[in-house]
C-alpha cells in the first residue's frame, strides 16, 4: 500500500497572510480608502482568500457593495499580490526537515490548494520546496476545488498515490470537509491563525509541531488495513 501526505498551502506549510491582506488593502489604497485589512486581527479573512477579503473590507467602508464590486476588483488583487507574493511570507519552522523525513520514509507527498495554480507554483519556487513535491494542484487546475474531492484525487493521482494510504494536512473547514468528501483521515494544524480552536473542527488529529509530523503520518496511514483497497470515488461527485 502506499502512503501518501497531501497538503493544504496557505496557513498549513507557509504563513501567507500578510501578503495576502496587503494585496486586497493594495485595492483599497486605490479606491482611496486606506488600509481597511488588518494584517494581524484578519490574517484568518486572509486565509479565506481574495473574494473573501474584498468582501470584509468592502462591507466596511462602502455600504450597499455588491458582488460585481468584487468582481471587478479581484483581478487587481490577484496581480498586486503576484507583485508581491513573498515580501512577508515565510514557511512554519521545520517545514522542510519534516518533508525530507516523509521522503526518506518512502511518502508520496503533494499540495492541494485553493490557491490559483500559477500563484501556488510562484511561491513554493520562491520558498524552496516545490521540489520536494511530486504534484501541485490548485484552484484553477480543475473545474472544482476544494472542498470538493476531484482536486484531492487528482493531486494523488499525480503522485502515483492511492486513496487507501492517504491523508490530508491543513487548517481550516474547507481542508476538513475535502478530506470528509474523500474518506480519508485529517488532521489540522494548530500553530495558523485560528489556534488551538482548530481542535474545535473535530479533525482526526491536531499538529502542534511539524517535527512531529512523521510519528502522525505513520499513526493516520496505519489506520487503512494492509493490502486495502483503495475506494473508487467519481470526480464529478
């Protein structure tokens, strides 16, 4: 059976959240409202992406927004936050030691990300780790994302990883309800924005410390029975 890890990105294996806030108050700046995003009171918002954060600034400072206002916005927030896509953003300590010890032990690893395909790929290369995965599948890569299953699939079907074997880290409600979809194990972190209070999400497992990492992998991926086959599930589900 293999044993496969598939990752979140933004808030699972790198804090992205003030360079996320500071593309949508780029927007702001433009519109001649200032800084209406807090870089540390809406890291969450962040994390939720663009749309997300339009939404909470324009509810703000412009009353009677509508969605043809984030619309016509979210592009601009796409192109300054490519501008600017790692001036603040930094991988959660022993990231990378935890990826080689998941390779030496012979894991499949993959990332799975709302976050556009392009703008995934820009930051893992300029963090250093797109390497260390075999696959990269991000909010544009299918005609879902998550917490639909096809984009999890998809990132284990390029892996050469089976469902049976696998599981999924990050961090917030939508990671959860992809794994669910799936029917695999999941497990958050606890050191993003939310906190411990992640644990209130009722994952399968919490991760307080990525050194801990390969003793939770190896606990999750022992849960499928050896020789298990791995579940057929419909990317159109």
């Amino acid at each position: 059976m293999e044993r496969s890890v598939i990752f979140d990105l933004d808030g699972t294996l790198a804090d992205t959240s003030a360079d996320l806030i500071a593309a949508a108050n780029a927007c702001f700046q433009r519109l001649g409202y200032g800084d209406v995003l807090d870089p540390v009171v809406d890291a969450l918002v962040g994390f939720h992406g663009g749309r997300a954060m339009l939404r909470a600034g324009f509810g703000r400072v412009r009353p009677g927004w509508t969605e043809p206002d984030v619309d016509a916005w979210y592009p601009e927030l796409l192109m300054a936050y490519a501008d600017a896509i790692d001036r603040h953003t930094a991988l959660y300590p022993g990231v990378v030691p935890a990826l080689d010890a998941l390779r030496q032990q012979g894991y499949k690893i993959g990332i799975c990300t709302n976050k556009p395909e392009s703008l995934a790929e820009t930051l893992t290369q300029r963090l250093g780790i797109r390497d260390l995965f075999g696959a990269l599948v991000g909010a544009d890569t299918l005609a879902h994302r998550k917490p639909h299953p096809a984009p999890y699939l998809e990132t284990l079907r390029r892996i050469g990883g089976t469902v049976a074997g696998s599981f999924l880290l990050g961090d917030t409600q939508t990671d959860l309800d992809t794994a669910r979809a799936v029917g695999v194990p999941i497990a958050l972190v606890s050191f993003g924005p939310t906190g411990a209070a992640v644990g209130d999400l009722a994952p399968d497992a919490l991760l307080d410390h990525f050194a801990d990492l390969p003793a939770l992998a190896a606990r999750l991926t022992a849960q499928y029975p050896t020789g298990s086959p791995s579940p057929s599930f419909s990317t159109d589900r």
